[in-house]
C-alpha cells in the first residue's frame, strides 16, 4: 500500500505513536536522513535572525539538518525519539539527546528559543499536541520564541489528501522496496495557532503555509 490511508487503527495513542512513529524512524532513518538536507527558507530565516549569543533546542532534530545552519554565534541542542536519528546527529559532531517531546529534560525556561519542524503532527490526540508545545513553552524563557511546523491538510503540492480526513497512515517506502506506515494527524488552516491560544501565555508573531506545512512563530510571555 503506497498511498495514504485512513488513520482506523483501534489501539492507544502511545501505542500507535510508538509502532507507526517511533518505531519506524528508527527503521528508516539511513534513508529518511539521505532526503533531508536543504533548509527550508521561513526556519533558515528565523534561525538567521536571531541574536549572537542565543542558546536554543530543536526537539525532534531528526538528522540534525537544523542544527548546522548557524555556528559559531549561537548554540542549538536537539533531541529525538528515533535512537538512530540521534546517532546520525552524533556522528556529524552535533549535539544530541534521546528524549520524548512530551517530557524534556530542560529546566523551565532554559532556552532563548525552540523549533519543533514536521513532529507534532506525529502526536495522535489533541492533548497530546497541546502537551507538546506546552513543553517547548515551558523550556523557553519570558521573551523567547518558539518555531512549530506542521504537515497541512490543504496541501499544494504533489501530497494531496481527503478534506474530511485528518488522521492518516503516509507510506515511506525505502529502496528494497519494504513500506512503512507513518502516522500523521493533518492540520487544517489555523489549528495550529488555535492551539498555542488554548495554551496562553504567549503572543503569535507570525504564522503562515510553507512548503505544505502550517507554521507558528510564538513569544512568550
């Protein structure tokens, strides 16, 4: 099966996070790394911009694409689920932890700022998203800045997807041919935002569509 699917699957959410997320990055992440080496130009931008001296984290680093846009003026940790997406980051002398998103291993209030690309829409319930950028929230201090995208359900590009269906399976397929079903909840036009409002504490900068992804640049408060 190599298009996507309905998400139907009768099992808990950590369930399903840790068969059709976490466990099949793990798999994939030699391939899925060798795909992921530009920047995109809204992240490259915010990361360009910001002060000399700031102390970041990007949770969910994947490959560690990130991490290597700007040395030498500020410092960026990530953190991932996938332990082979962290290897990856190591080997490139980046550094990195395994850590879930929903529990961070940073004291409240630690970092200048935070980006969390293309990871939250792997969180399979709502309180799970919200509990997601709670904590990117909670590691930031007052005046910093957090950076979030999301997949789009109204996607431009060669992705295109059931407008009544936002909880699907993405099949990445590597070159032996084997198929893995990805998880993946589909944000709608201002969803994303409405969930930094529900959370509070924080002002919406900017947000946006970029390269078929929504995305939130919010300030705390």
């Amino acid at each position: 099966m190599r298009e996507p699917v309905a998400d139907t699957l009768e099992i808990s959410s950590t369930d399903k996070e840790e068969q059709y997320v976490h466990a099949v990055y793990n798999e994939i992440a030699s391939h899925f790394s060798d795909t992921r080496f530009k920047p995109w130009p809204v992240i490259e931008r915010y990361l360009l911009a910001l002060p000399v001296g700031s102390l970041g984290a990007d949770i969910g680093c994947g490959n560690g694409k990130y991490l290597g846009v700007r040395t030498g003026d500020i410092f960026m940790v990530g953190t991932d689920r996938s332990s082979s997406l962290v290897d990856i980051c190591r080997s490139r002398k980046h550094e990195c932890l395994i850590s879930d998103g929903l529990g961070l291993p940073y004291r409240d209030g630690c970092f200048d700022f935070a980006i969390s690309i293309a990871v939250i829409h792997h969180f399979s319930t709502k309180e799970r998203r919200l509990a997601a950028i709670r904590e990117l929230l909670r590691i930031v201090r007052s005046g910093g800045t957090v950076l979030v995208f999301v997949w789009a359900l109204e996607q431009q590009g060669r992705r295109k997807f059931d407008e009544n269906t936002q909880d699907v399976l993405v099949p990445w397929v590597i070159p032996s041919g084997d198929v893995y079903q990805r998880y993946y909840h589909l944000f709608r036009d201002g969803e994303l935002s409405s969930l930094f409002q529900e959370i509070g504490g924080c002002a919406i900068e900017e947000a946006g569509y970029d390269r078929d992804n929504w995305f939130v640049i919010a300030r705390k408060l």
